[in-house]
C-alpha cells in the first residue's frame, strides 16, 4: 500500500477517523490495538506471510528487554543481548543476504575450481524478501541494547511496543524512531491542534509533489533510461542522469518522509527530522548530518561509538569510520556495488576528519570560520563527490557503474534525449535541493496559520497538479527496496 495511491488515502482517512474516535471515547487501549491491528493491517496488504516475522522478533525483543532488566548476573545480561543481536541479525541476514551469499559462494566455487559459474536454482533463494526489514529489525535492536545500556527502562505495555515497532507511517521505509522518542507518545493522550494539523498537510502535500512532480519524473524520462544504456547517450546526457538520481533519491525518500511525518501527526505523534538540506553539506561529515539523520545516528550510537568511535590513536578512528560505513552500504542491500559505495562514503569521511585535523593542529585551535565563497566551493565539491558515490549506488553492477563514467568522459554534447520538459522537471528539483531551511520552514508556518479555506483551496490547486503528473501505474519509493 504505497503512500502515493487512493489506497492509502482511503486507509488513512479510515484510520484517521476511527483512531480520533477512540480517543475522544477516552479508550487509549482500544485506541493502541486498533491502531497496532491496522498497522498489522498496512503490512500485510504488501504481503501477509511475514507478518508472523515482525510479530516473533518484536515479542522476543520486548520479553528479553524484560528480563536483562531484571537480571543482575552481568554475564548472563550480556549473553541475554547476544541473543537478541544475534536473532535479529540471523532474520535480517537470511531474508536480505542468503541470496547474495549463495551467489557470492557459487562464484567463489567455479573460481577454485576453474569451471563456468552456475546460478543457483530458486530452490535455494529466498524469491520476495520481507519490505521494510532493515528499518524494523533496527529499531527493535535498538530498544534492547538501551535497557541493556540503562539509557532505558524496559516498557511495561506489551501491545504499545508492538505498536511501536509496527507503526505504519515508519513501518516500511523510516525513519528509524528511537524507542525513547515513540515510546513515551504512545503513552500519552495525543493531542492534535489546528497549528499541527496544518503542518501535517503541508509536509504530506509537499512529499506527495516530490515524489510524484519530481522524481517519478526524472526516474521514467530520464534515470532509469540513461542507467539501463548509457551508451546510447551523450557525456551531457549521462551527466545529466546522474545529477537526475541525486535529485531523484533525495525527493523520492525525503518525500516519503515528509508523507510518514505528516501521517503521524494527523495520529498524535511526531517523528524527528530525517533530512535537513543535505546537498548543501560542505563535507561528507556534515553530508551525514543533513541525509537520512535516522540512520547516520544510529550507526553513530550503535556501531561508531562502540567500535571505538573517534578515541584512541588516529588510525582507529579511520578505521572505525570505513568499517561504520562499509556496513552502512551493506546494510542498504545485498550487492558489491553498495558495499563500495559505503566504502567511498568511508574514504570521503575519513578525508574530510584527516582535513580537521590538520587544519586544527596548523593553526593551534580551532579553525576560523569559513567564509561564504569557501562554503559554495566547498558545497559544490561535497555534491560531486556524492554524486560520483550515486553512480556505484544506482547501479547494478561495476561495469554498468563504469559504463556511465565512461560515457561522461567521452564529453560529447548532442542531447536530443533532454527535452524542455524534462529540464524543467530537473531545474525545479535542483531549486527544491537549494531551497534554504529559513524559507522552508516560513511557508510551513503561514501555510498552518491559514484559514482552512484557504488551506482546502491550496490542496486542492496540488491534488490537480498531483492528478496530471502522475503515471498510470504508481511508483514504488526507492527505499522501499532496503
């Protein structure tokens, strides 16, 4: 149930209405099973054989949380959080990597052996891996290493933490919620004031033009074409696909997390901020706190730090940061191509930390601050960076990676294939990329302080543009492969 479908609108206005209806019957616990049982509902609309998955991995996770908070053995609470990494893993690994395992295996076979490599038949795949697995199964961790940590107490509702992993605005695709952060609203009596109600609209009018206006756009007309045969474009009109897939993938998940954060506030609840301009970065570091905040805290808090983080000799940290971020590309899906990409996100970071340090220690302190032109530079370099990143990410395979950089070097200029609409298409996304946060969030405000006619009446201005850019079927969200 994509959220760019009538069959969400009507799912959400269902539970929309019923939730609120519950909350004014003063029915909190009525109110979490229905919310849990359309959650499960959402699920199993996608596929309703796993939905046994979420439920097992949750119900293990809250009852060992439980019980290593009860426990004061400290061997026996550490092998207690052993077990749950390790289930969790197992289900992430089986469903996500046992095929790029047994692939990887077959070729590693025909290489010893000399003999051609022979597919693995689908006796031996897992054919339709679980949506979303990445997002849940992270979360859910999460929340037993806390209470093993003691930054959390084990939460006493079973059914409000199966809510919690199970919620479907960020079920699917994130943001990855923080126990401490969802928890606790879960708890509450939510609340929805006219103010909130209006930002909720504007943040989902405004991911549904993202993802239907611009990057379904640009990925039919323009990405998937160029990254399928880039030889059958010029160097321009491969350069242009690949500043069309940073576009893209910024709109189409930055979009589905606006829908996912407005969803949750018509709810009662709100989710944190997982994007913040990240195409204005003046570095990777800086990249990494403005793309997919979710998932860059996470690997901060869960992976970094405990590797060592940035302690110690200074070739740890190096090695901390490509070891985080190698999982990182790993973690995005079961292919070398992600796992380079992590490592050249790693590179990038460990450049951009060797960059401080050497400045610090020339100058004796900390650095001056930057001025504007070095920022643009700087921003400008930091973008092309993470757009030669895009290429290895976006494509299947090395040599179709290695295709598209040929192709730019040929430095041809024809481009028949970059029709007027499909600039426009590309320039208005470039402009959503630079759009300034102060300006963001000023129309977000005077869009909530409006009258509701005024609002209905703008709404109803993007539902007709929605309406007339919209493809005939409805376009998956990137992410929602990971």
């Amino acid at each position: 149930m994509l959220f760019n479908t009538l069959e969400y609108a009507a799912f959400f206005a269902a539970a929309f209405t019923i939730s609120w209806g519950l909350a004014r019957l003063r029915s909190p616990w009525l109110r979490v099973v229905f919310l849990l049982c359309a959650s499960y509902g959402f699920y199993a609309a996608w596929n309703w054989r796993y939905l046994p998955l979420i439920f097992a991995s949750s119900t293990v996770d809250f009852f060992l949380a439980r019980w290593i908070a009860r426990e004061t053995d400290a061997r026996r609470r550490k092998a207690a959080l052993v077990v749950t990494v390790v289930l969790n893993l197992s289900f992430l690994g089986f469903f996500k990597y046992w095929n790029f395992t047994v692939e990887n295996v077959r070729l590693l076979e025909a290489w010893v052996t000399g003999a051609a490599p022979v597919a693995p038949s689908d006796a031996l795949r897992v054919l339709l891996p679980p949506v979303g697995i990445s997002f849940f199964t992270f979360e859910s961790m999460s929340y037993v290493i806390d209470v093993y940590r003691g930054d959390l107490a084990p939460h006493a509702s079973y059914l409000r933490y199966l809510l919690f992993v199970s919620f479907f605005p960020h079920l699917v695709a994130g943001p990855i919620v923080r126990p401490r952060d969802l928890l606790p609203q879960l708890e509450r009596p939510p609340v929805l004031t006219r103010e909130v109600a209006g930002e909720a609209m504007f943040l989902i009018a405004i991911g549904l033009m993202k993802k239907i206006v611009i990057s379904d756009q640009l990925a039919l007309n323009l990405v998937d074409r160029v990254f399928e045969r880039p030889s059958s474009f010029s160097a321009i009109e491969t350069l242009a696909g690949v500043y069309g897939y940073a576009v893209q993938i910024y709109c189409d998940f930055s979009g589905y997390t606006d829908i996912a954060i407005g969803s949750a506030l018509l709810l009662g609840v709100r989710f944190p901020k997982n994007f913040d301009q990240p195409y204005q970065a003046t570095n990777m570091a800086d990249f990494w706190h403005r793309w997919h905040i979710s998932l860059s805290t996470w690997l901060r808090d869960y992976l970094y730090i405990p590797l060592g983080g940035s302690r110690g000799k200074g070739w740890l940290t190096y090695r901390n940061l490509m070891l985080t971020m190698l999982l990182g590309g790993l973690w995005h899906g079961a292919s070398w191509t992600f796992v380079f990409w992590g490592f050249l996100q790693g590179l990038g970071l460990g450049v951009t930390r060797a960059w401080q340090r050497w400045r610090k220690d020339r100058r004796g302190g900390a650095p001056a601050p930057a001025s504007f032109a070095h920022d643009v530079v700087a921003s400008v370099l930091t973008f092309h960076y993470v757009c030669l990143c895009w290429i290895f990410f976006r494509s299947p395979t090395f040599g179709q990676a290695l295709a598209v950089m040929r192709q730019i070097a040929t430095l041809t200029t024809f481009h028949p294939n970059l029709p007027t609409v499909v600039l426009a298409v590309l320039g208005l996304g470039v402009a959503a990329l630079l759009v300034p946060r102060k300006a963001h969030d000023v129309a977000l405000r005077r869009f909530a302080a409006l009258p509701a006619v005024a609002q209905g009446v703008l709404l109803f201005v993007v539902a007709i543009v929605l309406h007339e850019a919209a493809s005939v079927a409805a376009v998956p969200f990137v992410y929602f492969q990971f």
